[in-house]
C-alpha cells in the first residue's frame, strides 16, 4: 500500500493497481501547486465531507477518470445529479471493494457545500487492503467512538488532523492515538492557511515524549506500508 500525500488533506493510496483519492482540494491550494491534477490517478475518490477544501477538484478528476465517488448520502447524490457515478455509505456501514473493505465511521465537524447546500454528516474512513489497515480521519474533532475502531480492527496507521482550530491539534491527536491504539501517525490537515499552521519540530516532539511516530510528509511524498 503506497500513500502519497497531495496537501492539506488530500492523499493518493495505491493498493495493488487500484488508484484511490481522498478528499481532492489541489488546484486551490497554493503550496500543492506543483501538483498537476491532469496526473491524477483515480479509481475511487473518498469524500469525508462537503467542504470546499476538501471537494474543490472531485468533480474535474471524477470526469476525467471516471473514478466513483464513495461518501455519504448527501455527497454522493449531488455528484451523481452531475452525472458522476457513485456509492452512497453511512455511518457504521461497510462494504467490500475491489480493493478491501471499507469502513465509514463518525466524525465530529460541519459539512456543507460552498453553495451552503447541506452537505450530510461528516465521516472518516477504515480500509482494510492489502494485509494493512488505516483509518482516515477526516476533519473532526477528539471524539470517544474513536474507541470503537480498534475493538474490530488493527490499524498499521492512524491519518490523523493536526492543525487545530477547525480540528484536533497535537495533544488532542495524541489522545486519538491512543484511543485507536496505533502509534504509527501520519499527520495532515495542517500548514494551509495561518488558521492551521504549526511548529513542525515541537509536534514531532510530542509525539515522540509519547512514544509514537508522527510523519509530516513534504507535498508529493510517498509513504509504503
């Protein structure tokens, strides 16, 4: 399983020959702009919910490539009104694949289109591929169902906000560690805008007084698991 991190809160997971994409905001963001999104591979786009920051490009990359969009309800009905293809999920449910089982699973935040359209209750991702296991957080808050996860499943990482204000900071990210017993993290949703911009030395610090492994990848770098 290879994952690529494309800024703020969008990342490429490839498990075998299958392309999936979280949460595409590219074009907008102006430290990803060395990111072509016309190189963008896709199968499946993943929507954790209806911000622009984190739905700026589905619609472009979802023509493209003909990838389906997986998210809630909501989402899913508004893109596939757009003549995209796509699977509707909600919270608690599964489904197997192509690519492994996925999960989708609470978070706590907001989620409406720019338009203010409403755009359903937000959500985070497991998927279980390829012999490994990650959870994607998606924006939220610290939350106690975070204790479900690892009562069905092992995780290999946990992709975890950090940039506080809109969402969890470090200590609150230390704590969801924790709480979904994976001390192997990779950090995102940080460093965008002034809102969300952190010490990247004294958050590495931080994690590592706890024992666990926080990544901060470079715009366009790769992780394998």
């Amino acid at each position: 399983m290879k994952i690529t991190f494309y800024g703020h809160a969008c990342l490429g997971i490839q498990i075998k020959d299958i392309h999936i994409l979280v949460d595409p905001f590219i074009s907008g963001n102006e430290k990803a702009s060395a990111i072509n999104i016309e190189n963008i591979k896709a199968d499946y786009i993943l929507v954790t919910h209806a911000h622009q920051d984190h739905t700026l490009d589905v619609e472009t990359i979802a023509k493209r490539t003909g990838a389906v969009i997986v998210s809630n309800y909501e989402i899913v009905v508004h893109y596939q009104t757009l003549g995209l293809e796509g699977h509707p999920m909600n919270h608690g449910g599964s489904w197997d694949f192509d690519f492994g089982k996925l999960k989708y699973v609470n978070a706590i935040h907001t989620s409406s289109f720019p338009d203010g359209k409403y755009g359903g209750q937000p959500g985070g991702f497991i998927i279980e591929g390829e012999h490994k296991n990650i959870y994607i957080a998606g924006d939220t808050a610290l939350t106690m169902d975070m204790k479900l996860i690892p009562l069905q499943t092992k995780l290999d990482l946990a992709i975890l906000p950090i940039g506080d204000n809109f969402t969890m900071g470090i200590n609150d990210a230390i704590l969801a560690s924790d709480f979904v017993v994976c001390d192997k993290i990779l950090g995102y949703h940080f460093d965008t805008f002034g809102y969300i911009e952190i010490d990247h030395k004294e958050a590495k610090h931080k994690f590592f007084e706890k024992d666990k492994d926080l990544m901060l990848l470079e715009i366009g770098e790769s992780i394998e698991l």
